[in-house]
C-alpha cells in the first residue's frame, strides 16, 4: 500500500495564493524594515526621477507624494553629488556634502544599481566629520608646537655633538639623541604636510612639466641612493604633462622613489616610469627588493602602519611617507596600485585620469 496520500484538485489550488501571501508578508515586513531606518532611502528610475522614498528621505528632503518623478536634482542641488550621481564609475565611497538646511549638518550620499535604477542612501556623518576635524586640528597645531622645541634641541646638539673636548663615552650618547631628534623633526614636518593636505580643500592646479619634474625627483634619488649603490633606471615614454599641485606630487613621486631605494638591498634594481594608458598617465616605480606579503598591502597607506617596526626604525621612515601619497592622489583623482610578491619586489604606480594630464604646450 503507497504511502503518498492523494491531493485533490481543491487542495492543489490553494497551495499558489499561499505562496503569494508569504511573499506578500515578506515584502511588507521589507518595507516596513526600511521605513524604520534612521538613514534616508530612495529610489531613483532611469530618469532620475523619484519612485520611492522612507520616512526618513520624506523629513530630510521635505517631500510630498506629489513628487514622485520629480528629479532628484529638483532636491539635492550640491554640485559635488551632481558630479557624484552623473560619473562613469560611481566611486564605491559616496560623496559627502554639506547638508541645504543646515550649514553644521553633514550628509554622506551613497547609491546603488538597482536593475535599471538606483537606490541613493544619505546618512548623518555631522559627528564624524566633527570628529575627523578635531583630530584634523590636535594633529595640526601639536605638531607645529613641537617644531620649534626641537629645531632648538637639534641646534644645541649639533653645537655639543662637534666639541673636540667632549669626552668619549658622551660622544655616542649625543650622537643617538642628535640621529632621534633628527627623526622626530622627520615625523613633525610629514605630519605638518599631511595635515596641510587634509585641511586645503581646494589646491592651485597648474601645468607640471612632468618630464622636468621626473629628471629632478631622478637627481635626488641618484644623490639619496649614494651609500645604497643600486641602479637606477629612469624611463619616459611620453611628453604628456599633467595639471595638478607640483609641491605635492614633487613629494608623493620622491616618497615611492626613496622607499624603493630604502627597502632594496644594497646593488639592486630600480625603474622609474611615466606612461602613457588608455585611462590617462602612469608613474611607476619598480624594484628587485624584499617585497611585501599580501596580508598587509591593504594596509600600507595608513599612518604608522609597520610591517616590521624595526626595520623601518632602522630605514629612518616616519610611517606616513603612503599616507601622504594616498592623499595627494586622492586630491588628482589618481589611484594607487600596489603589486609586489614577497622576496621579489615591488611595483607601486600612480595612475592619472585623463582628465589631469595635458599636452606640452607647443613654443
């Protein structure tokens, strides 16, 4: 004897609207979810009209259902979220703007594909950025408070260091405060110029020669590598120029240089490179050094990280040299890539949209 039990017709038949009604509970618990969120959401169609928004979007925005298909541009006027929402490649990290209602408010807005739409999330950041700027300022005003203490510290022991009757025993005690104070005075002037990175908003772009700039970023590394004995390879491919601040790429370019210098050992291989890509310029820097293991290439552009803390010590790094680098490409709309294999080398570039890079200017 079977034990399936026979289903008539009337049983099959309710099996679809109870289907139905579980998706239908489903959906309406999404919807409702959403509506309870803090951080506004909407829906935006193929023609950057509204199509739907939650409580939050409808008190931010102040909106009516009237609106809907309206454009989003008709409500958030900021240019810097209209270059946001229209870029090829939405930037995976928003764009944060000052809010319309209130100037000590700031908003982060972030979108989605959503098939042929997009669902646009605006959160509060105002405390974080509060917050960051705080941090932005004690990095700041710390650090130039520090400056003229230890240019006088370093004065005093450069003056102690060089008399001949200083007993022996001093000598190497004042030599490694002379080298520490040294460092310090490193650490102090990276930090001044990534808190001056941070802080300008807006930097004086102008034509950069870039054939000139490598020759000298080139010069100094030759004058630098003098007790490194490696060879070094400068490569340029194109006349191209670009427009952006040349102080900050002068030190963002001479950064990658000196740490290929400093982390290849002695004799090695170092190529510099500018050129030209389908997506604009590229500079690199090439070397057959120890290399970096994958776990920590994420990292490297953050302040102080250290793969090996006594190394860097003993190299001289402030561990801010990446961070700098990161900050200066992010104000060039420029990206950084990193590929390097353990014991082998590395290959760090810089690569410049073609909106930044220009022709040289014909005489």
């Amino acid at each position: 004897m079977s034990n399936t039990m026979p289903i008539d017709n009337n049983q099959q038949g309710t099996l679809e609207p109870t289907s139905e009604k579980n998706a239908t509970d489903q959906l309406n618990k999404i919807s409702s979810a959403v509506q309870a969120l803090k951080d506004a959401v909407i829906l935006i169609n193929d023609d950057d009209g509204l199509e739907w928004w939650n409580q939050a979007a409808e008190d931010l925005l102040l909106l009516q259902v009237t609106d809907k298909g309206q454009s989003i541009f008709d409500f958030i006027s900021a240019p810097e979220f209209r270059q946001y929402y229209q870029s090829t490649t939405i930037p995976n990290d928003g764009v944060h703007i000052e809010s319309w209602r209130d100037a000590k408010r700031y908003l982060k807005c972030e979108i989605t594909p959503f098939g042929d739409e997009k669902l646009l999330i605006i959160y509060d950041v105002t405390r974080l950025h509060n917050l960051e700027e705080m941090r932005r300022d004690f990095v700041g005003n710390v650090s130039h408070e520090l400056r003229t203490p230890l240019t006088v510290m370093m004065g005093y022991l450069e003056n102690f260091s060089h008399q001949p009757d200083m007993p022996p025993h001093w000598r190497r005690g004042f030599e490694l405060m002379t080298q520490q104070t040294a460092r310090m005075n490193r650490i102090v002037n990276d930090l001044l110029l990534l808190s001056r990175i941070e802080i300008e908003e807006a930097h004086e772009l102008t034509y950069i020669d870039m054939t000139k700039l490598l020759t000298h970023v080139y010069d100094d590394a030759q004058a630098y590598n003098q007790s490194y004995g490696h060879t070094i390879h400068l490569q340029i491919d194109t006349y191209d120029g670009l427009q952006g601040s040349e102080m900050y790429l002068n030190s963002a370019l001479s950064n990658l240089v000196i740490n290929a210098i400093k982390y290849t050992p002695k004799g090695g291989d170092i190529s510099i490179s500018w050129t030209k890509t389908s997506e604009g310029c590229k500079f690199a820097v090439e070397d057959n050094g120890i290399g970096i293991a994958s776990q920590h290439i994420e990292r490297l552009t953050e302040r102080f990280y250290r793969i090996d803390k006594g190394r860097s010590r003993a190299t001289g790094g402030t561990g801010l040299g990446l961070a700098i680098v990161k900050h200066v490409l992010y104000q060039h709309e420029a990206k950084l890539q990193i590929d390097s294999v353990e014991g082998v080398g590395s290959t760090f570039s810089m690569v410049f949209p073609a909106a930044y890079v220009r022709s040289a200017p014909t005489s």
